[in-house]
C-alpha cells in the first residue's frame, strides 16, 4: 500500500507499535500483510479554532461571558502525537485558563477598552504552556464579549447618550461659527458702509424682475 505524505503534512513512522523517525513530505510503501510498519500523517498547516464561551469574574466582580478565536500548528508531531493523548483538548484548557487569569486581573471598563491589548496578553501567557504540547500559537483574539442583561441595557443607554452629545456639540459649534461670521460681517460694515450698498446690489442682481435706480451718491432705489 502506497502512503502520500503532502507538503502540508509530516508523517510518523512506527515499527511494530514503536516510533521510529518523522518523515517529510512524499511517497512511501507500507505492507499491510506484515503490519509491522505503520505511517501516520500529521497536519502542520496553522489550524483555527474557538474556544467556547465561559463565565469570568472581573476585577471589580462583574461576571461576563468572553469567547476566543485561537490559531495554533503543530511544530512537532513526534511531541503532539506522541506525549499528548488530545493536544487540542489540552490547548483549550491552557488558553481558558490563560483568559480566566487576564481577565480577572482588569476591571469590566478596562476590558471593553482595551480588547486587543488583552488579546495580546492573554497569547503571552498561553504560549510557553504549549510548547511542549509541540504546538505553537500565533493568534488569539476575543470574539465575543457578553455583558449581563441589565448592565448590557445600561452600556447601551449611555453610548446613545454619548451619541446624542456629540451631535449636540456639532450642532452648537456650527451656531457658534455662523455666529462669529455675523459678528465678522458686522464689523466690516460698521467700518465700511458702503458695503452694506454693494451686497444690495448684489441681491438685486440675483433677484428677477426688479428695477434699480443708482444715484451718484450711491444710494440704491428698488422698485417692484
């Protein structure tokens, strides 16, 4: 029987139940008569998975419920296949605990604000766990964050709040620049009347059917 070892694969050789060599990707004949040589194929591709939801106490002892994205491979399938019944059961377990412990050591607020950051830490501590699972991680990152009910409703009123304070202060700031370009507009006609005269002209300009009569004084008649 011809066994095919891909590029994305390793394998593992064993005579007679006892590992012998890992082998690199191609071909390579086993005899199913005998059965004292068997090759077992190992995928060292980055793999993705999620970790499951769970309840966390934070510092300030609100529970939530906090659910990760892990991409983890397999660096060494001798060590993965060999020294591990279930390296993905025991990865979950080392990145569960890793988040039970970053998590309770910030308060809620910190944790919506700095989620990456989190990430970041909780990758940190997960790492050097599994290194001699033979596997490596290269990515976790927070999916979910579940807030409680009430407190959920309550994150919820007051980002509406902010919402609805900053069009308010956009609002006021474009009534404070019309208002400061009146008070401009203003000024340059208390110190230049005769530019009171020529925006009328140009009212009277853009304006149809109306007459105009200028005298030399520059004094504007408008009639109908």
């Amino acid at each position: 029987m011809r066994i095919t070892v891909f590029e994305y694969e390793r394998g593992l050789e064993y005579i007679k139940g006892r590992f012998r060599r890992e082998l690199p990707p191609g071909q390579y004949w086993v005899t199913p008569i005998f059965g004292s040589r068997m090759i077992r194929k190992v995928d060292i591709r980055s793999q993705y998975v999620s970790v499951p939801g769970q309840e966390i106490l934070t510092a300030d002892g609100i529970g939530l419920k906090v659910s990760l994205n892990v991409v983890y491979e397999v660096i060494s399938p001798e060590v993965a296949i060999n020294q591990v019944a279930a390296y993905s059961t025991a990865l979950y377990k080392i990145v569960q605990d890793g988040l039970r412990e970053v998590v309770s050591e910030v308060s809620m607020e910190d944790l919506l604000m700095n989620r990456n950051i989190l990430s970041q830490q909780i990758l940190e501590r997960a790492t050097p766990a599994v290194a001699p699972l033979g596997l490596r991680l290269t990515q976790v990152s927070i999916r979910d964050l579940m807030l409680p009910g009430k407190l959920r409703d309550l994150y919820a009123q007051v980002a509406q709040a902010k919402q609805e304070g900053v069009a308010q202060l956009e609002r006021a700031r474009g009534e404070s620049a019309a208002l400061r370009n009146l008070a401009n507009a203003a000024r340059m006609i208390n110190d230049n009347p005769n530019l009171l005269k020529l925006r009328w002209l140009q009212a009277l300009e853009q304006s149809t059917g109306n007459s105009f009569v200028i005298s030399t004084d520059l004094s504007v008649e408008e009639k109908l």
